[in-house]
C-alpha cells in the first residue's frame, strides 16, 4: 500500500475512535449529571409553585390592604380589650384583610400579650406586620393616672381636684352621682344609707364614704368608675372586726363614719382617741355634742372664731342645735379616725372629759377639760389666738 494510502487509512481510524471517544465522555458525564438537573428542575418547579402560593397568601392575608392610600386613622385599642375584640375592630376599620388571620398570627408570635391600650395612627398602607408591632408599643400616653384623696377632704374637695387633674371634665355630674347614691346602692353600706329616713337632709349621700388613699386608676375611667373604686376601699377599711366593735357600742356603720368624720375634722392624729372620748361621753350624757365643724360643713364658714349667728344656723348638721350626731358624715376619714371612734381613749372615757378647744391654731394642739367652768376658762384664754389667725388668714 502507498504511503499515501496508509496515512488515509490511519486518520480515518484515528477520527473514528476520537469520535467514539467523544461519545463516550459526553455519555458519561450527561448519565452523572442527569439526576442532579431533573432535581434542579424539580426543585425550580416546587420553588416556583412555593412562591407562588407564599405571594398568594401575603396578597390575601398579610400585605397592606391599599398600597396606594396613605392617609392615617385614628384606632383606638380600649383598656382591657381582648385580641379577638382587637383584630375584630382592625377588620372592621378595613385596616386589616383578614381578622381570623391577624388573631392567630399575633397569637402564635406572642404579640396578643403584648398589645397595649391607646390611640394609635395606622393607614391602609401598612401591612399586617406593621400594624401588629405598632399596637406593642403604646401610643405614649398614660392608660392609669394616680389620684390622691386626702383624709378630711368633703366630696366638693375630691371633685374639685378630680377636675384639676384631668380625671374629670364635668364636676357637676360627679357632685350629682355623690348627692344620691342612687347608682351605688349594690353596696350594702349605701343601701342601708339610701333606707334611712334622714337621708333626704344630707348634702351628699355618698359623703364619708370615699375613702382617703392613692388610687392608681384608668385614664378613661367615669365618674361612676371612680366613685365604685373609692367605695371599695371604704369597704376594704371597715373590717369584720369593726363592725362586731360598733355592734357592741350600739353603733351602726354610719353612725361610726359620721363620728369619725368629725373626728378627723376636730384634731391631729394624736388626739383622735382623745376627742372621740368626749363625744362619746357627751353621747351617753344626751348632750349637744357642740362641734363647730359641723356647723362650718353646712354653712362653709372658714374662721376659727364663730359668731352666735353662725352656731345658730338651722340644719340637721349643727350639732350645737341638735343633740346626738349629725344627719351624716362632713368628710371621707381615715382609717385611724374610724379607728378612734370605735376605741375612744378610755382613761378620758373613765375621767369623764367632756370639752375641748384649740389651744395653738397653727399647730393644732388641743386643750381638754372636764367641767364646763374649766372649758369657758380655756376659751377665754385662747379665743384670742383664734381671732389673730383668722385676721392673717383674712378670714
């Protein structure tokens, strides 16, 4: 064969197994990398499918309502709401796109403890997301306030520094709810006030019964709310104990807070037992108990010194007039007034004291006595004093 022939022969064979060669490779590798791009596909399907479904549920459950309407709304979240009542109003503003949804969303992520009471400004811009962290983190202002009832203090007082504070806006209504009682009387306290035959005479039914502390209360709490809070805590303060000691001094619940009130009125804390004893001793005698803040409680007199005319006014509150107590309580006492006046100072129960006067009007210091001669010796001792601070007081 010709060398020519040869070389033909020769790059024919060698095409031919490089072709076969090639085939073999390209087999090889499509076999290894066959299972790897069917799953690549599948995976791009599933993916696909997945994603499609996921934009589904954000576009009908979680994304914002109207992308386009950015204008804000007022939505309040009221003490005490339940997430239920929270995503119901939500749904409702058309703020949310599905209540069920939001409900257990919060719930499952923890939200729903975590939602606060307040005003909030949300738009239906804003996706479900959003709305649910806004609700966490209270709109800054307060949802309780602190309210202070100071011992002494007449429902007018508490009226008067309920509207100073903001708690109020309408204290004629708080002064009309205190005047009959009338929504109150589920406590039984009040019932047995509203069922006596006087009740009629007093200024307020409710006086003597909204106890002196500091109450933490709502901010958008009525009138009505604060009157309840206040009548439970007298209810908290007059235990079993003290109503078996009235039961055993003859003495009704009312009758105790009457005493009490003026008590309170009379003196400082220190004395409390002191000048409980002399009403108590001019109670058993059928005296006139004689109280000046009585009289000052109906007539609004503020001077130490009172003329005649002023002890002469006719009410069933002047207990210079009346014998035995007056028609009600004059002031919310404390608890250690209450306290007086189921346990009265018994070596001044024994001693018979029967009169006291105030000895130092800037301080509040007593002077007691047991005649009426010692008292009116007192009194012309002191009543200067008394006249003095009402002129610098410019009474």
């Amino acid at each position: 064969m010709k060398k020519r022939d040869q070389d033909k022969e020769y790059t024919g064979e060698s095409l031919r197994k490089e072709r076969e060669y090639g085939l073999y490779w390209y087999s090889w590798l499509w076999t290894a990398l066959r299972p790897f791009a069917i799953g690549l596909c599948v995976l791009l399907v599933v993916g696909g499918v997945v994603m499609g479904g996921i934009n589904w549920v954000n576009r009908h459950f979680f994304a914002p309502v109207n992308e386009q309407d950015h204008q804000e709304i007022i939505f309040t979240v009221a003490s005490g709401s339940s997430l239920t009542r929270v995503a119901n109003n939500l749904e409702t503003e058309n703020l949310i796109r599905n209540r069920t949804v939001f409900k257990y969303y919060a719930d499952f992520l923890g939200y729903g403890q975590k939602i606060q009471a307040g005003e909030y400004k949300v738009s239906r811009d804003m996706s479900m997301q959003q709305i649910m962290e806004l609700l966490t983190t209270g709109d800054g202002n307060p949802i309780t306030r602190n309210m202070t009832v100071i011992p002494g203090w007449t429902i007018r007082d508490i009226a008067s520094s309920l509207k100073e504070q903001g708690a109020i806006t309408d204290e004629e209504q708080f002064l009309s709810l205190c005047r009959t009682g009338q929504d109150f009387s589920a406590y039984y306290y009040v019932a047995d006030v509203l069922a006596t035959a006087n009740v009629s005479s007093r200024l307020f039914a409710l006086e003597g019964y909204l106890a002196p502390d500091t109450y933490e209360i709502y901010t958008n709490a009525t009138a009505a709310d604060i009157i309840k809070k206040l009548l439970s805590q007298t209810e908290a303060v007059f235990t079993n104990e003290y109503h078996d000691r009235a039961d055993e001094l003859g003495m009704t619940m009312d009758q105790v807070i009457t005493l009490a009130s003026m008590i309170e009125k009379e003196a400082k804390t220190a004395d409390f037992s002191k000048v409980s004893a002399v009403f108590h001793n001019r109670l058993k005698l059928n005296m006139t108990l004689g109280s000046d803040v009585t009289v000052k409680y109906v007539s609004g007199v503020k001077r130490m010194s009172l003329t005649n005319a002023d002890l002469q006014v006719a009410s069933p509150y002047n207990t210079y007039v009346n014998k035995g107590l007056p028609v009600g309580p004059i002031c919310s006492p404390s608890a250690a007034a209450i306290q007086a006046a189921l346990y009265p100072d018994e070596q001044f129960v024994a001693d018979q004291y029967l009169y006291f006067c105030s000895k130092d009007p800037n301080t509040g210091e007593l002077y007691f006595s047991r005649t009426l001669e010692e008292h009116n010796l007192a009194v012309s001792i002191y009543a200067p004093l008394w006249q003095a601070y009402d002129r610098e007081q410019g009474l």
